[in-house]
C-alpha cells in the first residue's frame, strides 16, 4: 500500500489527506470499493459549495441535534466511509444524544461489518449493533442488502441518522414512519430530498458540529423544541442550491479561478 506524504503547504492539503484517510481503510477492508467513487462524487459537490459548513448547513446541524436529543430511541447508523473518517466523533454523538450505533451497509460482509464493529470500539463505543446475526430483522420492501437491521436498533428507531446513505433506504425508513437525519454533500440526491432533515455537508465537517451543538442543547429541550418548530427542510434545502448557483455565478462572472482564501474577502 503506497501512503503519499502531504506536504502541509498543499493548498489542498486537508482535501488530500481526507482522501488519503479513504484510501488506507479501503486497503484494511473497512471502505467498500463503491465507497472511493461515493467520496469522489461527494468532493465534486463540496468544491461547489466552497468546502465549509455554509448557513443552511448549520440551520440543519441545530435541528438534527434538537431532533437527535428529543428522540426516545435515537440510532446512528455507520458505513465503511463513515467509520474511516469521524468513528470517534460517532462515538462522542451517541453519548451526547443517548443513541445506539448500528452497522448497516450497502455492501455488505461479516468480514466488513467486523473491521467496522472493531474501529468503533477503539474508537470508544461500548456497544455496536447490527453486526452478524445480530441484523435479524428486515426493513420491508426493500431489495439491497441494507434492508437487514438490528431488532433493538434501526427496527425499533424513532430517529435514524444516516450519514452518506442511498436514497432507497431512506424513502423506506421514512415511509416506516422515523425520522430521517441524511448527511450528504449532494442536495440533489434522493436521500437529500426526501430525508426529514438533510444536512448538506462533508460528514468530516458536519460530525463534529454536530457534537458540539448537541453538547450546547442538551440541557436545553426547551430551545430544541423551539428550534424544530421553525425549521423548514425543504426551504433550507432550496437555500443550499441557491447558495451553489449564487457562488457558481459570481465565480464565472469574475472570469477567473477564486481561491477559498479570496473568496473570504470577496464575501
Ligand atoms: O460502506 P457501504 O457498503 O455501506 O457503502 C457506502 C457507499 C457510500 C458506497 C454507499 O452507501 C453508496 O453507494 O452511496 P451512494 O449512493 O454513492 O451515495 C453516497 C452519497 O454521499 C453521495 O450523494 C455523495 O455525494 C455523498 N458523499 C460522499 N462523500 C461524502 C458525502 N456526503 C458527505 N460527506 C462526505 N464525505
């Protein structure tokens, strides 16, 4: 396994070591094969969107947080893409907010599902669910291999969070009557639109936010409740699209490459 060294001055330096991180666990089997074009399709979309948490991003990690600490039986569901990149965060998020972690892949092998089960451990998780036999249930009318959930986690769920999901699964849980928490970069993928709440950002950015809110509200059901009243996905998601188009035609209008460096002083 070739590991490129990144030199720190690399104006994209963070960018090649996320997908550094990507490629090193696809080598140790935790990424799917499928996972390295998800990430690629994902960078296309964070380039769009200038690579940082935009405001529609945080609207929606405040209400993902509100939802997340409100719910009675919370789950986190983990993906080998997730797992490689914010296990810990993971970890810190289902202690704050009181939810399970469950395994659930597209691609999925008993061999895949351990490699993911073991990095959250010594990522500190006490208990991972939906490993093996443990994935008993099903989730109805579903065909891939992400239909097979834990009895005492996704099956039982009021709230599911599913960072970089496929939109079939999330049409059924909705359709299951849970909430849907999606973390992905594209606005106009299926899972994007159809999730109850959609956070449109790098799960490498959005994880931690989403920490930290939830630490910030958690003493505070009050404010979640309020939070969730005024929250509007489908507005909000029509802000990040906005924000894309704006920041797309500012950039062409200006005839020439922005850094993110200028582009902090043009706004
Ligand atoms: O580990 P497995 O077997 O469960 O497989 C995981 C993948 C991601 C391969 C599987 O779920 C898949 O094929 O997903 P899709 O349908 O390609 O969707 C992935 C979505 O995540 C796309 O809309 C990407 O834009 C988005 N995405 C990719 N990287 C990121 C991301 N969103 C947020 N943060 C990222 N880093």
């Amino acid at each position: 396994m070739t590991i490129i060294k990144i030199p720190p001055e690399h104006p994209r330096a963070e960018s090649l070591r996320i997908r550094e991180k990507l490629v090193e666990h696809y080598h140790k089997g935790v990424v799917a094969t499928a996972g390295l074009i998800a990430h690629g399709r994902g960078e296309a979309f964070d380039y769009m969107l200038g690579e940082k948490t935009t405001k529609p991003a945080l609207n929606a990690i405040k209400a993902a947080a509100a939802t997340l600490l409100t719910a009675e039986k919370p789950v986190i569901s983990v993906n080998g893409n997730t797992a490689a990149l914010v296990a810990e965060e993971i970890v810190r998020l289902a202690n704050v907010a009181k939810a399970k972690i469950e395994v659930n892949l597209f691609y999925r092998s008993l061999e895949r599902e351990l490699k993911i089960k073991e990095l959250l451990e010594k990522a500190g998780a006490d208990e991972v669910l939906g490993v093996g036999e443990d994935a008993s249930a099903k989730i109805p009318e579903l065909q891939s291999e992400r239909r097979r959930v834990d009895p005492r986690g996704i099956l039982v769920a009021d709230v599911v969070l599913v960072p970089l999901e496929d939109g079939d699964r999330t049409e059924a849980l909705v359709r299951m009557g849970k909430k849907v928490i999606a973390i992905d970069l594209n606005p106009l993928s299926r899972t994007a639109q159809k999730a109850t709440i959609t956070i449109v950002d790098n799960v490498v950015r959005a994880t931690p936010k989403l920490v930290e809110t939830a630490e910030k509200l958690k003493q505070d059901l009050k404010k979640c409740h309020e939070i969730l009243l005024n929250f509007d996905n489908k507005k909000n998601l029509a802000e990040s699209i906005t924000l894309i188009k704006e920041r797309l035609s500012r950039l062409a209008e200006k005839g020439e490459y922005l850094t993110l460096e200028d582009e902090k002083h043009e706004l």
